[in-house]
C-alpha cells in the first residue's frame, strides 16, 4: 500500500499521497487539497515546493552531489565534451560518436545570425548591458524565425528551432564581446568545435590566424558543463513557467535569460570581482583586514557557500583544478587575482569559514578565470547563460513533451477586505 501523509484541519482528516523519486526524496502531493479542503500552503519562493517532476538534473545540497541524467558532474567534467552534455541533456543519452559528429555538423550549419538581426544589435547604444543586449537578441530570433511560433509543432521542427538556438546563441555571445571592445564582429567557422569557435568569435581578430590554447579550450569546456544545469532554479523555473504557457522557445529562453540577470541569481560571480576590486581599493589589498571585517559583519564576502549546498559545492572542486591551470598557463601578474587567492586560501584554512562550511564556490573561481582570460565583468552573466542554455532547453522541452498544465501559484491575500467606493469630491 501506498504511503500517505494524514492533515487533521476542521475536525477532518486528508490523505494526501507521498511520491517518492529514484533517489529517494520524497514529497506530499497536495496537488487536490484545495479542492478537498479549501486549503492553500505558504511557502515564500517556492524553497520547499516541488512544482514538477523531472528526470534531467539529480542535486543533493546536503551531500554536495549533482548528477545529469544520472552522471556525476565529475565524471562528465573530466570526460566529457560540453556538446557531449548538451546532447545528453537534450535526449536523455550520451551519444555515439556518429550521433555527435551529426548534432556537431547540424548545429555548425546554422551558426550565422541573420544580417537584419546584426542591424538591431548595431543600434544598441555603446556602455549597454551585455544581457540587456543578449535578453533582446534572443526575443528578437522569433521574429526571424516565425514558424518556431506554432505550439502545436512536430518533433523534427522543435528540433531544427532547439539546433538554430544551441548555434546561435555562442555568436550572439561572442558579438556582444566584440561590441564592447570595439573591434569587429568575427563570423564563425566551421572547421572549428563549438567551444572553440565560440574563443575564436570571442577572441581572434581579422588580421592574424587564430590558435586555440588547448588549456582555454578545456576550462572553457569544464566551465560551460558545471553550469549546463542546476535542477529548478531561478532561471530554470522561469523558463519552464513562461514555456507553460505555451510560448515559444526563444521567448522562454529569454524570459530565463531576464532571471539569470539578476545579482542573487548569475551575477554572482560578477559580485566576486566587484568584491576583490572594493578589497583593493578600500581595504588596500589588505585580505587579513576584509576577512577581519566580514567576522565582524562589517563586510560582505561574495562567492562563498552556497543556498543549496550546505557543506560543499562539488562544481567548486572541479573548477579549482582548471583555474589554477590557466593562471599558471598564462602568468597573468593581476592585482585583483593575487587577492583572489590569498583570500582562497583564507577560505580554506581558517576556522572561521571551515567550521560554517564557507567554502569558495563556483562563482568565485569562474569569476577568476573569466578575469584571466580577458573577459570584462559585464560579460561574465552572459558566459553563464552560455552555459546554462542546454539545461534550460531540456526543461522547456521536458514540460512541453509531458503537455504540464501552465504555471499558476496561488497567495495568501492580505490586503483590504471589501470597501465601499468614495466619489472623488468626497475623499479626504
């Protein structure tokens, strides 16, 4: 027999049936106790609500384990490529090395961004915000591509709109760089990979060959994974609830893209460098003294701990071994990234943060290697996005292959209880 949890409320009793995952999380499924009992729960932003069920992404914040279909992030960091982990998000299976070379070239033919959408994106004025550029982009592509529209599409067409997106999405990112440095827009080349073709967008220019740092390459591709996809997050729930409405991929996608924008969401690595920048020019480089500071509460220290993992974020881990391979690799002599990791090392050693388990997390040292390979601060949120593009589709694609019912969560109203309406000579 099935288990069920019992609510006594107004001399009645509810069961209301448990549902319990493959890794054993279980929940209360209270999806008919308001028409049952009249009753609603409370729970402000959804931390303790379970608002669908999924097979793509397995996360445990206690034990610091994330897992994609099943992999363990470290498996798939150390041996898989990024369009590997898109494939596998995208259809629930690592592919065969025919299955890859085929999604690989499919996506190569659809790289180039229309002419007319170069034009809108001209006319952004100069100093904008690179995901204020990237969020319009993304809404733009519908008008370019009208048939992604169409809710009722067939397998085969959501797959060619999915393709068109994984493949612009890395030119759009690598236009917004060059934007912002003021040197022309690079076309992509096929002959590359897709990580590769994205550095060579970002970072090669028209007068000379570009040569792919293969050290770049696979923290690129390590970076892009660990962010590929993290259960329902802010972003991730945002796609999902705007896609329930049937909207169109790109909309979705750019309605997740607006989630990620914000600090407490992906700008946190964005906070790391803001916060090693105020280190050095209010405290004077002086680690010992914001460390100090931030015990006494008198500073905030971005990129430490985690909402969700509460001992240690195991992308972290990973990541570590990549930053310090690219800053060994290109001896970069940067203040900012000298106090970086004197204030790691602080972390890692000192009671005051071993004991809280306030390990540096993965914002701290992708904001550390976005830094060391050039990337200006502003950029960093769109790297992000970058990354976490495949799990968002997955989740759209998820929701719309099991036709959920659209996103409606309810309130507890507590405003003015019916009032009588006062003409307007008559109110004081």
């Amino acid at each position: 027999m099935a288990e069920t949890a019992t609510l006594s409320y107004g001399g009645k009793s509810y069961e209301l049936p448990i549902i319990t995952g493959t890794e054993n999380e279980s929940a209360i499924d209270i999806s008919k106790l308001r028409s049952d009992s009249g009753l609603i729960t409370f729970d402000e932003g959804y931390k303790n609500t379970g608002s669908t069920i999924s097979n793509i992404t397995f996360l445990d914040g206690e034990k610091g384990i994330l897992h994609y279909r099943g992999y363990t992030i470290e498996d798939l960091a150390s041996k898989a490529s990024f369009v590997e982990v898109i494939y596998l998000l995208l259809y629930g299976e690592l592919p065969t090395q025919t299955q890859l070379s085929e999604f690989e070239g499919s996506i190569s033919k659809h790289t180039l961004v229309h002419e007319n959408l170069v034009k809108v994106f001209e006319v952004f004025p100069t100093g904008s915000h690179p995901m204020g550029q990237l969020m319009t982009m993304m809404s733009a592509l519908s008008s370019f591509y009208p048939d992604s529209l169409n809710p009722n599409k067939k397998p085969e067409e959501t797959n060619l709109t999915v393709i068109r997106l994984l493949a612009k999405m890395t030119t759009m990112c690598a236009m917004i760089h060059k934007k912002g440095k003021g040197h022309p827009v690079l076309y992509p080349q096929n002959k590359y990979d897709y990580v590769t073709n994205f550095l060579y967008m970002t970072f090669g220019n028209v007068s000379e060959e570009y040569i792919a740092d293969p050290v770049i390459v696979d923290a690129m591709n390590k970076l892009l994974i660990l962010h590929a996809d993290h259960e329902q997050n802010c972003s991730a729930s945002t796609v999902r609830i705007v896609g329930s409405s049937h909207a169109n991929l790109y909309a979705s996608i750019a309605a997740g893209i607006a989630a990620l924008w914000g600090p407490r969401h992906g700008g946190a690595n964005q906070e790391v460098l803001e916060m090693l920048e105020d280190i050095r020019t209010n405290a004077g480089g002086d680690v010992k003294r914001a460390v100090a500071e931030a015990k006494d509460k008198k500073r905030l220290l971005f990129g430490f701990g985690h909402r969700v993992y509460k001992n240690f974020d195991p992308r972290a881990k990973i990541i570590k071994v990549a930053c310090d391979n690219i800053l060994a690799k290109l001896g970069v002599n940067d203040p900012l990234l000298a106090i970086a990791k004197e204030l790691e090392e602080v972390a890692l050693n000192d009671p005051y943060f071993v004991e809280r388990k306030l390990y540096p997390n993965v914002d701290f040292y992708s904001g550390i290697i976005y830094k060391a390979l050039g990337f200006p601060t502003p950029m960093f949120t769109v790297l992000f996005a970058l990354g976490r593009l495949p799990g968002w589709i997955a989740q759209w694609k998820e929701l719309r292959e099991r036709n959920e019912n659209i996103g409606r969560p309810r309130q507890i109203y507590t405003g003015y209880t019916q009032r009588a309406f006062t003409n307007i000579a008559d109110r004081k």
